[in-house]
C-alpha cells in the first residue's frame, strides 16, 4: 500500500490517558496492518519499538476484557485506507476510540487535541520488536491475570494527574476551544 496511492492520512489521534506524556518508543521501521476483515488498511511511517497496558474500565469494555494494548504513534505518520470504514466512539469528553464498522475491530485509542494515537498493536502485520514497557490502571487490573514482567507501572492517581496536565496545556495553548 503506498501513501501516494490509495490512502490517506484519516485523523486518528493520540494515546491513553497519560497522553503525549507517556513516550513515543524509538521508531524502528515503517508499518503496516489491518483490522480482521481487512476493510480497514493502514500504513505507518514509524513503528515504536515500546507498547503499554491500559486496564482501566473502559479499555477492558473496549477489548472485551482484557487490558487495551497500544503504541504511541504520530497522527501525521498514520494513513488509513481512502474507503476505510472507521467508527469514533466519544468515549468521554477527552477521549475518542476508533473501531471498524465492518467486523468491530479495535483500531485506536485517541485524546482529542493531541498529536498521537494509541494504536492498537494486534493490527500490524509484525509485531516483533514491540516490548510492553508499561501499564496504567493497574490497581484495576483484575485477579485473573498479571503482568508482573512490566516495568513502568502508572496508579490511577497518577494517571488522572497526567491527564489533568495535557488537558491544562491544551487549554493554554488553545484559549476558549474546547479539545479536539
């Protein structure tokens, strides 16, 4: 799939609730990928080499019970398919999440006003390389499974004080506009 061809970079956002905040990864290669049915197809300029864990409630609605998993990318280093059939769910008044239309796919996670997606790593063709390096919520994880390997780990706490901060430069850097 080229750029110059049949995609475009459709807007698709930023990362979990750490934002921006929480590091991009070291680019290792372009990518590429796409949802179950294939209806969806994307490229990747940069393929981050680090993946988080989200377990907070919505993520784990959102996957279907397990933590959402994600890669911080650049929304301008993303291209999606020109016909490419992408629901946005406003997950919140921050927060949007992004599925396939056509077989309900996970695509992405994204904090309206940011320059980043959370993407959502099962979709690339190669995963290899991809390290999971974090994890937010992880007070809420539940008892039936652990990740114990992972070595940043973001409390609730501190992930809502995140959160707190982005919104707080949003609104400095956009006076009277609400994020988006």
């Amino acid at each position: 799939m080229s750029k110059t061809s049949s995609t475009t970079r459709k807007d698709a956002g930023p990362v979990s609730a750490g934002g921006p905040d929480l590091g991009a990864g070291t680019p290792v290669r372009a990518g590429s990928g796409r949802c179950l049915c294939g209806a969806v197809r994307f490229t990747l300029d940069e393929v981050p080499q680090e993946m988080e864990a989200c377990h907070c409630a919505d993520c784990r609605r959102m996957t279907g019970g397990a933590p959402l998993l994600s890669i911080s990318v650049p929304r301008n280093g993303l291209y999606f398919n020109d016909d490419a059939p992408i629901g946005v769910y406003r997950s919140s008044d921050w927060a949007e999440r992004g599925f396939c239309r056509k077989c309900g796919s996970t695509l992405f996670f994204r904090m309206r006003g940011s320059e980043r997606v959370g993407l959502s790593p099962g979709l690339l063709d190669d995963m290899n390389g991809i390290a999971l390096t974090s994890e937010m919520f992880f007070e809420d994880q539940p008892d039936g499974y652990c990740l114990s390997s992972v070595p940043r780990r973001i409390t609730k706490t501190e992930a809502h004080a995140m959160l707190e901060a982005f919104l707080a430069r949003q609104t400095e850097a956009n006076p009277g506009e609400e994020a988006q």
